[in-house]
C-alpha cells in the first residue's frame, strides 16, 4: 500500500466544542491506520463564519466534507489523493 502524501485535513473546531478536542486523536490515529500522511489543520469555526457548516467537528479533505469519525474513516479508505 503506498502512502497518500501532503494531504491537507481542514478540522473546523471551535473552543467551546469538547467532541472536536476528544476526536482529533482519533484522527490521527485513522491517518496512520491507513497510511494517509494528513496535515491536519485546525479552522476555528467561531472566526470562519461563511462556511455554512451547521455541526462540529466537521472536516474537509481534498474535494470531500465529513461531518462524523466515519466519514473520514471511508474518505481515507476508498479515496486516492
């Protein structure tokens, strides 16, 4: 399997969100488990207000929006980069 290199995850966080502090570790851990080499890059919410997101966390890789674990667990599986 070969590694997907520089790929960029947006984390759309906010301060006050304890489930986005508790699930980048998770995330972290998914990259490796499928030899993704992620940049994830925290955006907090709270200062980015024109993205029309309507839950946290909530991630952006390449093209795709994940909005649970699981759906960055599917983008990293099935998906090249």
């Amino acid at each position: 399997m070969s590694t997907k290199t520089n790929t960029p995850l947006y984390m759309y966080t906010a301060d006050w969100c304890q489930a986005c502090k508790q699930i980048k570790p998770r995330i972290e851990s998914l990259a490796k488990k499928y030899n993704c080499d992620l940049h994830i890059l925290d955006v907090d919410k709270d200062l980015t207000p024109d993205n029309n997101i309507k839950s946290l966390p909530a991630f952006k890789i390449s093209q795709y929006w994940a909005f649970s674990y699981n759906d960055v667990e599917s983008i990293l599986k099935d998906r090249e980069f």
